[in-house]
C-alpha cells in the first residue's frame, strides 16, 4: 500500500513538471522583422490577424503597405492552403488584442478591389508561412512562462494539424 501511494505521488508531482518542461521545446520558431522584410517578393506579405474585422469583411488577414513596402494600399489576404489557422490554436491567438505578424509566402490567385470598402483584395494559396518576433499569446497563465521567441507545443491545435497534415498527404487540401 505504501509503494502505491508513492508511486502516486511521484506521479503527481512529476505531471507540472513535464507540462512545464514541454513549455520550453520549440516547435517553430519565430524569424526577426528585418529578416522577414528582406524575403519579401511577389507573392509574400507580413499580414496582421485582425479577428475583429473577421465579421465584417470574411477574412482576418491584413498586409498594411507599412510592413509591405511593395504594396501601395492595404491589401486584404485571403488565405488558403498552408495557413496558420489551419495550425494555431484559437485559444492562444483569436484574441481581440493580440497584433501577432506573420509571413506569408505563397502564389496570389486573384486581385479584385471591394467595391463597398475600396480595398484591394488578394487571394493567397499559402505554402509557407513564419511567425515575426516577438510572439504575443492570450488566453492562460502560461503567456507569462512561454517564451516570444518560439511557438511550442501548446500554441498548436492538435486536431487542425492532423487534419490539414491527413488533406495534404490525401491531396484533398
């Protein structure tokens, strides 16, 4: 009875710390601006996720013409195939408040402007995509022990990552 309760014991005190632990394993991990600036061409944007706007407009993906010196407006991305929503969990970064940049990199299928919002719209079949440091987390105490310079374990969403890993291996995504 008493190896029982220790091996409970331990069991219960060793959980926190893995959970802890697999705080610090990087899974991807975040490029600098400047860096992203410099492999910016045609087809690549630094879009902000603007979950607010979702409602409105269909899509949260923006690329200000003040990250995209290529760009002469702001340009509304539509985002397609290897997006990060088809990876990051909501919890972590669908929050009103966070301004996360991300690099987008990918053929544009369409240009089209709005005619209701004079935006300039694209449609962006992705195949690579980065995180722009520092990376900025909603949603639980563990914002305070991760670290901005790499996503971890915790900021994907197991089930979108099988799923959109199952579509590419299937060729239906």
């Amino acid at each position: 009875m008493k190896k029982i309760v220790i091996t409970y014991a331990v069991v219960l005190g060793a959980t926190p710390l893995i959970l802890v632990l697999l705080l610090m394993i990087p899974v991807k991990f975040a490029v600098g601006l400047d860096e992203a600036l410099q492999n910016l061409d045609a087809g690549s944007y630094i879009c902000v996720a603007d979950y607010k706007s979702k409602v409105a407009t269909n899509t949260e993906w923006y690329a200000g013409s003040h990250f995209n010196p290529h760009l002469d407006e702001t340009l509304e991305v539509y985002a397609s195939g290897n997006s990060p929503t088809n990876y990051l969990s909501k919890r972590e970064f669908e929050s009103f408040d966070i301004d996360n940049l991300f690099l987008l990199t990918g053929k544009v299928d369409r240009f089209e402007k709005d005619e209701e919002t004079y935006f300039l719209r694209a449609r962006l079949n992705v195949d690579n995509w980065e995180i722009i440091y520092p990376i900025r987390r909603e949603g639980s105490f563990f914002k305070y022990l991760m670290s901005p310079k790499y996503l971890n374990i915790y900021d994907f969403d197991l089930k979108k990552v099988v799923r959109s890993m199952w579509m590419r291996m299937t060729n239906w995504g």
